[in-house]
C-alpha cells in the first residue's frame, strides 16, 4: 500500500493506494503544491483505483447521505463510505484524477462546516498578504476576475476556496480544486479583508450588503452535498458567522481592471 499525504485548507490527509502509478499521477496532475510531510493527519482515505465506474448511476451531482456508522457518498464516477467523523473514508473510484478531486470537494465541503470553515464557490487572490474573495455560482465571472488579477496579485483559485475562522479571525486558503482559468499552484492562505458577490454590469460600482442579504448570497455560494437537518445546522452556524464578521458586497463590474480600484478602497461603496 502506497500513499500521498495532502494538506489543502490546513487539513492533513493521507491517501493510500496499491496503485502506486495513480497516486504519482494525482501528484503531478492535481496536487504537486499540496503534499504534505506525513505526520498527525486528521483524515486516511483508503482508494481503490478502477478502470470502470464503481456505479451505473448517471448523476448530476454527489449525494451524501448518512448511512449506518457514518456517511454514503455516490457520484457518477465513486462511492464512498466515511466514518461519522469524517476522518476515515474507503473510496472505490474511477481511475481518474477528475474522480478523486470531485470526491475531495465533496469530503471537504462536509467535513469543514462544523469545524468553523467552508467551501466557498469563488475567485481567491493574495495581494500584499491580504486575501479578498469573488463569489459567485458557475458564469458570473470567477474565471474573469482571475484572469484580470492574474498580473496583480496572488490567484488562490478561480473556483473553490476555503475559508477557516481561526483564532486571529477568518482565513481564506488555496484549494487544488480550480475551474477553467487557472490550477492552483501555491498552498496560501491570508487574512481575509472581504468578499465580494460578483455581479456583471454596465458599470463598476460598489454597494454594501445588510447581514441578511449578505448570508443569502453566501449561503447560495456554499458548495455541500450533504443532507439534513444537523449538516444544515452547521452550514447556517458557520456562514452566519463569517456573514457577520466580514464585510460583503455586490460588487457590480465590467470585464476590466477598474474593479481592483473600488476593492481596494480607492472609491467609496454606495449602501443599500
């Protein structure tokens, strides 16, 4: 048994296979940046590599639902069972990296809401060691923004992130789970300044999102699969709280760099 230890969001996680061939691919195609000395991980993920779908299903998302001792993920191209916990997992996957990362996100997206964090579907950036998130769901310009803070900053992803309310406040992290314009090639994280809801337009302008609008378009932003009352619970406890604590905004932007202007204070927001 071979294995890979990664670390995405300050999660330590070892992934152990008999395919040693798999895991170097894993490495090399997806999580190069994200390998992680073994140690104390917080998670073992036991993968049996498969030249076919474990399953017949043709879905159009993971569903995770709880099942006896713990959790039961199904997806096109996996099924998995998880610990109630979420820190042991027996995956039988596709022999594909696009497998085992739709499989982390969905892992991921569980195990961290009840442990202060979330995974958010947003452009990450780092600019002089401050972190500044773009939310929005597929089409309303990760991808743009990315491209255009690419020469300006720090790209953490340009479509999942992780954020973590630690001791010093909240957090925002680089994920190796990246969208159409760029693979995560750091592992960063950084202070979170503020987020960001994308919204296109004839013109740049900032407005200030109240705390209940502002937790609307988080929570539409949030990536879990997971059903239930508890996981609910979890999700509303843990982006209320970041909602509170972080200043949102719409941000109303043309496909050009004047936006970075307006986030970085040089103009005032207008307040809605």
């Amino acid at each position: 048994m071979r294995t890979l230890t990664l670390s995405i969001a300050n999660v330590a996680m070892r992934l152990s296979c008999t395919d040693e061939a798999f895991l170097q691919e894993l490495q090399q195609e997806r999580y190069a940046a994200f390998v992680h000395p073994e140690g104390q991980e917080e998670m073992h993920i036991l993968l049996q590599a498969m030249p076919v779908p474990p399953t017949r299903a043709r879905m159009e998302g993971v569903k995770v639902r709880r099942a006896e001792g713990g959790w039961r993920f199904v997806y096109d191209t996996f099924v998995a069972d998880v610990t109630q916990g979420v820190e042991r997992a027996e995956v039988a996957c596709l022999r594909s990296p696009y497998a085992v990362d739709s499989f982390l996100r969905a892992l991921l997206g569980l195990y961290l809401p009840p442990r202060g964090g979330v995974l958010l579907h947003a452009c990450g950036v780092c600019h002089e060691g401050i972190g500044y998130l773009f939310a929005g769901r597929s089409g309303a310009g990760k991808s743009t923004v990315a491209r255009l803070l690419s020469s300006q900053a720090q790209v953490l992803s340009d479509e999942l992130v992780a954020v973590r309310r630690i001791a010093e406040g909240w957090r925002v992290f680089s994920t190796p789970f990246w969208g159409e314009f760029v693979r995560a090639s750091v592992n960063q994280s950084a202070p979170l300044k503020a987020i960001y809801v994308l919204q296109q337009a004839s013109q740049h302008r900032l407005e200030l999102l109240p705390l209940r609008r502002a937790l609307s378009a988080l929570l539409q932003c949030s990536l879990q699969f997971a059903e239930g009352a508890e996981v609910a619970e979890w999700m509303l406890h843990t982006v209320s709280a970041l909602a509170r604590e972080v200043p949102a905004y719409r941000l109303h932007f043309l496909p050009d760099l004047g936006f970075w202007d307006l986030v970085r204070g040089e103009t005032a927001p207008t307040v809605k």
